[in-house]
C-alpha cells in the first residue's frame, strides 16, 4: 500500500536486477536517487480508507507499515484505520538510519531521527507498536550487531518515558535464522534491568505450517520467554495457490499460548508475488506513468488476488485463539540467560555493557564483541549499504520460503528499496496492550 508513492513514480523500485534508487533527506523531504520526492502510505486518506476497508473485510486487525516520514501528516490515514479498528506497527529507522549488521553502530543522528517518528505516531491510540530494526542480524558473527539493537531500544524507551507518552511496546522484527535465532531472541530480553530489554520480540517466518516446518522448533524455544512474540512477516507462497493453512496452527492450542499474532506478508502484489491485493493488472515492467511503479499500479481501487485473499479471510473467520484475561492472568516467566559467546555462532559475551550513543563497533579492539569507543577500524556506513543493496538486486524472490534453511534474509530486507511503505496485515490477539 505505498500509496501516495505514484508522485514518485516512473522510479525503478524494482524488486531484482535493476537498480534501486536510494533514498535520502533533503530539508525536512525525503527524496529518491532520481529526484523525485518520496511519500508515505500514511498520508493518502483516500487510499486509506479504500484499502482500510478491504482490510476489515478480511479480518485484519493490525498493518505493519516500514518507512514513514516524520514530517508528513498522518492524522487523517490513523483515524481511518482506527475507525475500522486497525493497530499500526510502525517501524522507526529508514534506509538512511538503520542499524547496520556490517560496522554497526548507533549514533546521535539515528537517536534522532527514531525519536522524530516516535514523536508523531505516539499521538494516536493505535499505535500498537514500534521496531528499531528489521533483520539487522543474518549471521553468526554478525551478532555483534545485537548489543547496537537492544542500545536503541534502550534508547527509545527511555526516551518514551521522559516524554511521557504512554507505554508503546518497542521491540524488533528478525529473520529467520535458525542458528542465530534462539540466541538472539533470548539476548533481546535478557538481563536483570528491564529497562535494557526489549518489550516484545517478532519474526519474519516463511516456514508453512505447524508439524512439517519449523514452527513446532520455533516454538520450542519460546515456551518460557518473558516478553510478547509474534510474527512480523509470515510468507509462504508456494505451493500457489497461497491456502494460509499454517493460521490454524498458529492460532491453534499449541502455538497459541505462546505466539500473539502473525502478519501476512504482504498487503500490495508486485514482483515478488506475495500480494493480497491488486490495484490493477500488471503492466510491462518497463511502462513509466502515474501511479505504475515496476510494472504493478500503486493506488486505486484493492482488489482481493483470488483465491488467495479468500483462502486467508476464511480461514481468520473460523480461527478462535482462546486469549486469557488481564486479570485472570499472573506472568511467571523471568527474563532468559543472556547467552554465552561461541564463535562464529554468537560473538557477544553474555550481558555485555551495552553501547551508549555513538559507540561504533571496533573489531580489531574486541574480539568478544563488546562494544568499544572510537571510530577506527570500522568501515563507513555507506560501505554497508551499498553491500546491502547488491545483495538484494542479486538475489531472486524465489528463495524468500527458503529464507530458515538458507540462511537468507526474508524479501523485506532483501529488496531493500521495496520495503518501503510496504504494509503487511496481521490479525492478532494482543493481550499485553
Ligand atoms: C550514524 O549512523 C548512520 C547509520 O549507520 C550513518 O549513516 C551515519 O553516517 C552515522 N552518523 C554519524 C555522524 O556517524
Ligand atoms: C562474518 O564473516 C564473513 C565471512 O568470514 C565476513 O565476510 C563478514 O564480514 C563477517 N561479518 C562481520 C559482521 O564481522
Ligand atoms: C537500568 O537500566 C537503565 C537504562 O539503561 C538505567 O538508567 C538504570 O540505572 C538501570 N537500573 C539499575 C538498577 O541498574
Ligand atoms: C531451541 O530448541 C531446540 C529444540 O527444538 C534445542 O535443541 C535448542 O537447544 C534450543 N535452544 C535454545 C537456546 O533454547
Ligand atoms: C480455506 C480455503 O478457503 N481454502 C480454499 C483455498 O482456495 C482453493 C482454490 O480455490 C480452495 O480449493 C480451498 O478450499
């Protein structure tokens, strides 16, 4: 749903082998490579009330949207969902301000802008939640990011609380990994000061279902974690067509109890074919005009990809999870150990002094991972971006449902430049709000 993106149009947002325009900040704008400005999903009411209202129909009750603009006006757009009673997870960092796994660190610049989203969707009563990363982490060694993540949380929270806005949970979405997977997830919430924590932990899964994937693994390991965990992005798309079987063992018995909800990715269809909606026929990849980006219309009138938006509706209108209570319900669990360094697997030393505001990773000065002062031996953070990018205009879509067993990041992180504005819809039961 990226919307008001068609004034931006005529760009390449392509999902492989074309270049990805960048985007950057110019004033309070953000632009892409090419010049033109570019928008978020936010700010079109008309486009939200078509899509808010399709979204209602299917049985969603949350979006996860992944790059806003701080400056923009977002009142109308989170009245609209609101009204049809949609939650927003909102995600703080851009593509010129997240955290990066390759020479990460975590700036006064990044500390700013994140707080500058957190400032406007702090206002509305559906904010659900916020990220600070989105798969920063992919491999083994690269966990010397983790401390850098859970800072910025840290952060942010503190943050919150000095503002006086309410409790908004701020957590962070992870890719799938399963030899990183456990340690991190407990990482995020270890330790003994909750104030250092995460408040909630999420997932970008693209496993099928409960016996013959991994999601009986993956709940394995949560049976006894503290904080909220759901799943930011669930995408299964093939075999096609996309049945959505996997919902009944996500909100069934034995997911349930530990699992909070799960996000479709994703609302609009491109490229990449996990679209619910369409806003028009595909067009040829090359066709330039308003509205059409990559070959696929960015606005108008959603209508549902059959039968894959049908599959996915029938099956959230016959799914109970049974839910417990505020009151009914007394948390037992501590927070996990922090895990112990092993190298090449996770290189942090159990519960590391995490890095305060520009700390930059060092290297050659640590070999355990714990964060150190000064900018040298690091590489330049455009360095790491452009890695990033040529990872994702390399690497085809298709193997998104391989992402746990290949170790990969999932489409949201891989095609960077599609990420944006991006929504995936989730139905979830969110007791902890
Ligand atoms: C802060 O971090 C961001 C993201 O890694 C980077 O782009 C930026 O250059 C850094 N700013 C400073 C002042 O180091
Ligand atoms: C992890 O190891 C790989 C392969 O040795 C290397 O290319 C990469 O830079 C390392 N990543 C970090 C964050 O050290
Ligand atoms: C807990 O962590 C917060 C944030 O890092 C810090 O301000 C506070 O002093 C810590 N509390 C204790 C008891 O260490
Ligand atoms: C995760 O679960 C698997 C079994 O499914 C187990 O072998 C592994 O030790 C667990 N890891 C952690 C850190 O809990
Ligand atoms: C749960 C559900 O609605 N499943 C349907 C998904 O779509 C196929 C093809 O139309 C149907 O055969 C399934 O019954």
């Amino acid at each position: 749903m990226r919307s008001s993106l068609s004034i931006a149009c005529g760009l390449a947002f392509a999902t492989v082998a074309s270049a990805i325009p960048t985007i950057s900040v110019k004033g309070s704008k953000f632009f892409t490579s090419d010049g033109n400005q570019y928008f978020d999903p936010l700010v079109d009411n008309t486009q939200c009330s078509l899509d808010a209202s399709l979204m209602k129909t299917l049985g969603a009750n949350a979006i996860r949207v992944y790059h806003v603009d701080p400056e923009a006006d977002h009142q109308a757009c989170m009245k609209t969902f609101a009204d049809a009673g949609i939650y927003l997870f909102v995600d703080l960092d851009t593509f010129t301000t997240q955290i990066e796994q390759t020479s990460p660190q975590w700036n006064q610049s990044q500390y700013d802008a994140f707080a500058k989203v957190m400032d406007e969707f702090q206002q509305f009563d559906n904010t659900a939640g916020f990220f600070v990363g989105n798969e920063v982490l992919t491999t083994g060694n690269g966990s010397v990011a983790a401390p850098y993540v859970k800072a910025a949380a840290r952060d942010m929270k503190a943050y919150r609380n000095s503002k006086n806005y309410r409790n908004i949970p701020v957590g962070y979405s992870a890719a799938d990994i399963s030899s990183l997977r456990p340690n991190l997830q407990n990482y995020l919430a270890c330790g003994t000061n909750s104030s250092d924590a995460l408040d909630f932990f999420s997932l970008n899964a693209y496993e099928c279902s409960y016996q013959t994937s991994g999601y009986e693994q993956l709940t394995q390991n949560i049976t006894e974690y503290n904080i909220p965990i759901f799943f930011s992005e669930v995408g299964c798309n093939t075999p096609k067509p996309r049945t959505f079987d996997d919902q009944a063992a996500i909100f069934g018995p034995e997911m349930s109890q530990y699992w909070s909800g799960v996000m479709i990715y994703e609302w609009i269809q491109e490229t990449n074919d996990y679209g619910l909606i369409s806003y028009g026929p595909q067009v040829a990849a090359t066709a330039t005009g308003a509205n059409i980006v990559d070959g696929f219309t960015r606005t108008g009138t959603p209508t549902p990809i059959s039968p894959d938006f049908a599959n996915l509706s029938n099956h959230w209108k016959t799914l109970t999870p049974s839910g417990v209570s505020e009151a009914a319900y007394s948390p037992s669990n501590s927070a996990p150990e922090c895990p112990a360094y092993t190298s090449g697997a996770w290189e942090v030393s159990g519960n590391v002094a995490l890095p305060t505001i520009g700390q930059v990773y060092n290297a050659q000065v640590s070999s355990s991972a714990t964060p150190t002062s000064g900018a040298s031996g690091t590489q330049t953070a455009s360095a790491s971006r452009s890695t990033g990018k040529a990872t994702g205009s390399s690497t085809g879509s298709a193997s998104a449902a391989t992402t746990s067993q290949t170790g990969m990041a999932s489409p949201s992180r891989k095609i960077a430049g599609m990420s944006v504005g991006l929504v995936t819809v989730m139905l979830g039961f969110i007791w902890w709000l």
